[in-house]
C-alpha cells in the first residue's frame, strides 16, 4: 500500500483537502477493500480521462480503501482499452439489437465528433453493464475469499487450542 502521506499531497487529490484524513480510506477490513474493488472495478469502465480521480472522490464520499479504488481503475489500460471498449460495444449493440458498424477509431476531434454519434448508446451501455458486473463480482468474490480466509484461521486457532489441551492433558 503507497504511504498515506503521499497520496494526501498527490498534486491530483489535494483539492480533496481534509476528507483525505479519514481513517477508513486507509484501512485495510472486509468492508473497505470489499467496496474498493465494487468501486474501483465500476470506474475502470466509465470511458472517461482520470479515472482514478473520479475512483478517489467516490472512494472518499463511500469510506472505503482510496489506494486500492485508485488502482484496480488500471484493470483498463493502454493495453487492455481496445478490446475491452470493443466488447463494450458489441455487448451493448447486442442488448439493444442493433447492428455492429465497422468504424475506424481514430483519437481525433474530427471522429469524436462524427462517428463517436453512430456507436455512443451501444458503447456507452456495454461500459456500464460491465462496470456493474464486474463491481459486483468483485466485492461478492472479496467478501468471499475474506471470509474463507476468518473461517480457514478460527480453524487454525482451535486446532492449537485443542493441540495445547492434549499437551496439557499428557502432563
């Protein structure tokens, strides 16, 4: 986990002022790294430039685990956009049974402002069923694991208790 600190003076997150002191973005339960990944997962498929701004002021407004929410916004990346964008696409133009188009994207005002207007609804819906998905998915499978990992150490706890009795009862 980076220091505290250095995310409180991360030139970024200093407007956010002193709602970066609450204890609960930097702590480390079921609750916060649960609700880290619904958030930081659901940002990772808004389509939008600084994703994990928008991560942190969730984060900071839902009192759960900043650093870990900023992160997992990096499940989409240079790398991983593309496909995942395209799948958003086909995905929505699926639910809304409309035909694929076969659009060149290219980063340019020009094309935002023409072809951007002929896949927008699909793309745009695509994006948010898989935030919504993998948000869920996320905290459901963290939740899980948390608590297989409380179940698997009360095991462990009794299993020396009852290992000391033995000891003790040999005596």
């Amino acid at each position: 986990m980076p220091d505290h600190r250095t995310i409180r003076e991360h030139k970024n997150l200093k407007f956010f002022g002193q709602l970066l002191h609450d204890p609960n973005l930097w702590h480390l339960n079921r609750r916060s790294v649960s609700g880290a990944f619904a958030v930081g997962l659901f940002v990772a498929f808004v389509p939008i430039p600084f994703q994990m701004v928008l991560a942190a002021a969730i984060a900071i407004v839902a009192r759960v685990n900043l650093p870990l929410a900023a992160t997992l916004v990096w499940v989409t990346n240079p790398v991983t956009i593309p496909p995942i964008y395209y799948l958003a696409y086909k995905t929505g133009a699926l639910i809304l049974n409309e035909p694929t188009r076969n659009i060149k994207f290219e980063l340019t005002i020009e094309w935002l402002m023409t072809k951007l207007g002929y896949i927008w609804e699909p793309f745009l819906l695509g994006c948010f069923l898989f935030g919504v998905i993998s948000a869920i998915a996320g905290s459901l499978i963290i939740r899980g694991l948390w608590r297989l990992q409380v179940i698997k150490s009360w095991q462990a706890r009794k299993s020396r208790r009852l290992r000391q009795k033995s000891l003790q009862n040999k005596r």
